[in-house]
C-alpha cells in the first residue's frame, strides 16, 4: 500500500499511466477488482503502473480525488487524473479504458 505522500510523488515522476486502487480491508469487492488487475495481460501490464491505496488510512488522498466508495480506480498521467472507475468493473471495461488512455 501507499501512503498519501508515497502516492503524490510516485504518480508525479511516473511517466507510464498509473493506475491507483482505492481498497477497504475486508471489502470482497476490492479483493475481485485487484484480482482482476492481476489477471492483465502481460501486454498491458508493461505499458502500466499498478499502485495500491488505503481508503481508511489516507484520508488526504480520499479529499482530493472525491473517492466516496470502494473499490476505485483512479487513472492518471504525469500527476493528472484523467478517469475513475467506481464500484466493480468488468475485465473487458477496465482494458477498454486502460487502452484509451494509454
């Protein structure tokens, strides 16, 4: 996991579209959306950062980004967010938007 500082500096100086997941420990949907990005095919993984955030824990990051729910995925370029999946996402959906943006 992240911290909130961890967070702003790595999504800064990463030049690769970062992908951010916002958890909350013991949510079953969380755990099927981080499985899911696990099961990204190599292809995709390499032109991709894959990052994981406490909602719980860092409150600051939760503020800045409207996060309200779990699992989310934020999507972002050089420090800049450019899309945000909220709840469970389908596979197909989550490459679709992966691809768009990269």
């Amino acid at each position: 996991y992240l911290s909130d500082v961890e967070l702003d500096t790595t999504i800064i100086s990463n030049e690769l579209l970062t992908l951010v997941l916002v958890v909350k420990e013991g949510n079953s949907l969380c755990y099927l959306m981080e499985s899911k990005l696990k099961k990204l095919s190599d292809k995709i993984r390499n032109k991709i950062s894959i990052f994981k955030i406490d909602y719980e824990i860092n409150r600051n990051s939760m503020i800045i980004y409207r996060i309200q729910n779990t699992p989310t995925l934020l999507l972002l370029k050089s420090g800049i967010l450019i899309d945000k999946l909220e709840g469970l996402t389908s596979k197909k959906e989550l490459i679709s938007r992966i691809q768009h943006n990269l």
